[in-house]
C-alpha cells in the first residue's frame, strides 16, 4: 500500500495532478495572467508563428492567426468539421484552400492563412475579429474575439518578444518525426524553412549525463575508474549573432528557444539554453532557470536531445 501510495504521488507530482502533459504560457507583465493547453497545441502554435514569422510577418498577424486557430479547431490538426472542413483553419477543399492533404499540413495551412490575411486592407489595425473574419468568412464571425487574450500571450512567447514565458513538461510522446538531433533540424527546416536547417549546428555527441551537458557538450573525457558511464546525449546549436540589432537577437533567439520547448514532447528534446536561463525537461519542474557555467551569451540557442 506504502509503494502504490508513493507512486500516485509521484505522478501526481510529475503531470501537475491530472496525468496529462501540458505546456504554460505566462505574461511577460504579469505571472498571474497564463494559459495552459496540451504539447500537441503547442506544438502547432509554434509551427503557425513560425510560418508567419519566416514571411518577415509583424507579431499581429502571428496574434490573428492564433486566434483563429484556437476557435476552428482548438489548434488541433483535427480531421473532420462543418461540411468538408479540416485542420488547424478549417480549411475546405471545396472553396479552393488546397486538397485534403495540403490542408492537414500545419506549414501549408498556416501559409495560406497568411496570404488571404495580408491581402485585407490595414488589417494590423482592424478589431482581431473582424480581420479573422475577412479570412475565414466563419458563420460565427464575432467568435474570434474571446481567444485574443490568450493568442496575445502565445504569440508574444513565440515570436520571442517576451523571454522565457513558454515552458513544458517535455514527457516523450510518440510522434511521427522520431526523436533526436535529426529530428530537431528537419522539424526546424519545416517550420521554418531550409536555410534553418543549414544553420543549425553539427550535431556534438558527447559521453556527459544532460544534466551537465551545458558546460562543455564537446568534451568526452573518460569516467573515473569504477564509475558508470553517463548516457551520451546530442546538441544542436544555433546561431543567432547575424540576426540585426542586439534586440533583434534577443527575439530571434527567445523566438527559437522557445519553438524548441513547445516541440520537446515530440522531438525527445531535454534541455533548452540561451541568454543565460536553460529549460529543462523535468515534469512538473520543466521551467526556465538561470543556467550554470554559461556566460549569458545572446549569440547562439543550444538544443539538447537524448538520443
């Protein structure tokens, strides 16, 4: 009974109560403020910011397309809905948005979002629901407005102008891009396109444990006599330096950091660095912390796998 006991609590400790996996997003102004969804709609929140972002598109309309997405389909690439209707949008074949297929693809539908959307006239400065609206023609175009709090918080993370306010339990789930180094940078050139792909770093094995795998990933000095070996874990890392100005940096690399977080549970991801704080995959203490032995670089965003 003493061991059953010992285990539900342990649970219970490591998924916040319920046995389900979640991701937190908080307010850059105020911690009180947060929302609190699923890794999968993590996942493709980053994936829709990530799209807008690579199109050079301001945070409003990451905040728009958000908002939609959080009303069509709880940013779930679900497939069913309303007549022919599917995925992240609700995009229907029948009007023209692109076959099945193309539909329930994240990057696709996020991208032809963003081409109606920047075809409405001013539309960074229409009410979220009207210029929504425009684009979806929704039988219920005033249903967009009561997701604009929590888009707004999302898309702040995401597009990295608020640091370090996305965390994850980073629990592995089963997923089709694997896990693993690899894995990181394919999801990375589909997010956001091959020239990230090019620029994520070789990958640096390594026979030091994750847990000290931020003070010298190259390093693969030997165990003392008698001693264990420590699992091998993988990095990548990022480079960020020739991104603009030092605030440009700053976003683009909170922007990535944060993208990787919200990817962990399906890219096996364990450990998250930049700008002096790590995330680290740890259940219910998943959260951004200063991290030892770095220096608090802005230059570069350093992704650690287990495999």
């Amino acid at each position: 009974m003493l061991l059953a006991l010992g285990a539900y609590l342990t649970m219970q400790y490591l998924t916040g109560g319920n046995g389900t996996p979640k991701c937190t997003v908080v307010s850059a102004d105020d911690e009180k403020t947060s929302y609190e969804f699923a890794p999968e709609q993590a996942a493709n929140a980053a994936t829709i910011s990530a799209v807008g972002t690579s199109r050079d598109l301001p945070e409003r309309a990451v905040t728009i397309a958000l908002a939609t997405a959080l009303q069509e389909s709880g940013l779930r690439n679900i497939a069913h809905g309303d007549r022919d209707s599917l995925g992240l949008f609700q995009q229907r074949p029948s009007q023209g948005w692109g076959t099945e297929r193309q539909i329930q693809d994240p990057v696709y539908a996020a991208s032809e979002f963003y081409e109606h959307l920047v075809k409405v006239s001013g539309y960074e400065k229409l009410p979220l629901t009207v210029a929504a609206q425009k684009v979806q023609r929704s039988g219920y175009p005033d249903a967009y407005a009561k997701h604009e709090p929590d888009a707004t918080l999302l898309a702040a993370a995401l597009t990295g102008r608020a640091a370090a306010t996305l965390t994850c339990e980073g629990r592995l789930e089963a997923t089709a891009y694997g896990g693993g180094p690899e894995a990181v940078r394919n999801a990375l050139a589909r997010d956001f396109g091959d020239k990230m792909f090019e620029t994520a770093g070789a990958v640096v094995k390594s026979s030091r444990s994750a847990a000290s795998a931020t003070t010298s990933a190259a390093s693969s000095a030997p165990p003392a006599t008698g001693a264990s070996p420590s699992p091998a874990v993988s990095a990548l890392t990022i480079p960020v330096s020739d991104a603009g100005s030092a605030d440009d940096v700053r976003r683009r690399g909170w922007e990535l950091a944060h993208w990787a977080v919200a990817n962990s549970s399906r890219l096996g991801v364990e450990r998250v660095t930049y700008a002096g704080r790590e995330w680290v995959a740890e259940g219910r203490a998943g959260a951004w912390r200063k991290a030892a032995a770095t220096d608090g670089s802005t230059a570069e965003v350093r992704i650690v796998t287990g495999r």
